[in-house]
C-alpha cells in the first residue's frame, strides 16, 4: 500500500473516516478551491469563486458518502462519485459558449471546473499528497503558463483573424495583398453576426510560408501592418 507523506504527517486520524477527518477534508476542499475560483473571477470568467467551490465540495462529500456506504456494506462501489464526475462534466460545458467572431470561449474554465470536482474527490478520499501536488501544478497552469501560450502561439506560423472590411468588393484586394505578403490563407468564413452592420466581416485562417516571415514577425506585426489598409475598418488576432 502507498503510503501518503502529508497524511503520516497529519496523523493516522486524518486517514480515517471519523468526525475529525470529515471536518478537515471538507475545509480542505472549499479552502483550496477558493483559490481557484479567485485567480478564475479575477480575470472575469463566467466561473468564479462560489462555482468552484460549489463543484468541489461536491466532489468531497460524494466521495465521503461513498466511502461509508462501503465501510457498512463492506463494497468497493463508487457510483456517485462518479455520477459526480459525469454531472461536474455537464456543468462545465454550460460554461464554453461561442462570441460574435466565431471564437470559442471558457475552455479552460470549463476544464478546471472539471478537474476541480476530481480534486475534490481525492480529498474526500483522503488522499492529501496528490490533491496538493496536482492542486499546485493546477495553480500553475491557470496563473503563469497563460504567458508562455501566448508567446508560443504569437511565433506559430498558423493564426486566425477577425476582419472587418468596409465593403465586401474589398475582398480579393485583401487576398491579393495576404498572397504577396507570403502568406497563405487556409480558410474564409463569413459571419452571419454582423449582416446588418453595413460592413462585411470574415473570420480568416493563416499561414504563414514566407521564410523572413517565419523568422522575424510575430502574429501582431503583421496584423498591425494590415491594419493600415485603407478598406480594412478592423483586424484582430482570434
């Protein structure tokens, strides 16, 4: 049997099922997904504070409930923690949807609601080393690689762009110039969200095949230099 470091450094009480233990793991739970929750509202996602600490305590207490239901009947069955990984699942998806420009938005929250309730989970069962381990890289993940994602996607030879042009005859001037630049574009979409707006907006794909290119412009470069075109009205990175 694997022995778990923090729970010898606790106590055999906190691996337990007792008053003690319960207790703890429950504060545990809301504790560390507080955590989450803050660094998810301060960027104003859909998912903030309660939500997370909602789906995690959740995961906890089906986990405890589990684990005495097996204690009485002496099984091995946890079936509402996972109806709990399947319902924290279903949750999350409510939190993607898709803005104006074709961009799908809350992926990573919805993935973090989820992972939240399997960290819940692992509290209720006691498990404290894994739950600190995974909750720190979790940490991690959302607060600092957030800033090497967008340093590696800037320098990907492939981007998609939001483009607003002033009339749709504008088009193949746009084409024209994205050719000459070295620049191949993979797919154009319109986007029936702005019919009515007297502008004609595409949603574009990107490659870059020019070689200086690939070595020296970021994604923003280039988009800075296109916006300088008299019949654009508005390009941005998506």
């Amino acid at each position: 049997m694997i022995t778990d470091p923090i729970a010898n450094f606790l106590g055999s009480w906190s691996v337990q099922l007792n008053g003690y233990s319960i207790v703890f793991r429950i504060i545990l739970s809301v504790f560390l997904s507080a955590l989450i929750g803050w660094e998810r509202s301060t960027k104003r996602h859909s998912a903030g504070l309660r939500t997370f600490m909602i789906v995690t305590l959740s995961g906890t207490v089906t986990m405890l409930i589990d684990l005495h239901i097996n204690s009485i009947y002496n099984g091995h069955y946890f079936i509402l923690s996972a109806l709990s990984i399947v319902s924290a699942a279903r949750i999350a998806t409510r939190t993607l949807f898709f803005t104006s420009r074709n961009q799908i938005m809350g992926l990573t929250t919805s993935v973090s609601l989820w992972c939240s309730c399997i960290l819940g989970l692992a509290i209720g069962a006691g498990l404290y080393s894994i739950t600190a381990i995974s909750y720190l890289v979790v940490l991690l993940c959302l607060s600092k690689l957030p800033y090497l994602e967008f340093f590696l996607k800037n320098r990907s030879n492939h981007f998609e762009i939001h483009l607003e042009l002033k009339n749709s005859l504008n088009l193949q001037n746009f084409v024209t110039t994205i050719r000459k630049l070295g620049l191949i574009i993979d797919a154009i979409e319109m986007n029936p969200a702005y019919a009515n707006s007297g502008l004609s907006v595409y949603s574009i794909a990107i490659t870059i095949s020019n070689e200086e290119l690939k070595n020296y412009k970021t994604h923003k470069e280039i988009i800075d230099a296109l916006s300088t075109l008299d019949y654009i009205y508005h390009i941005e990175e998506i």
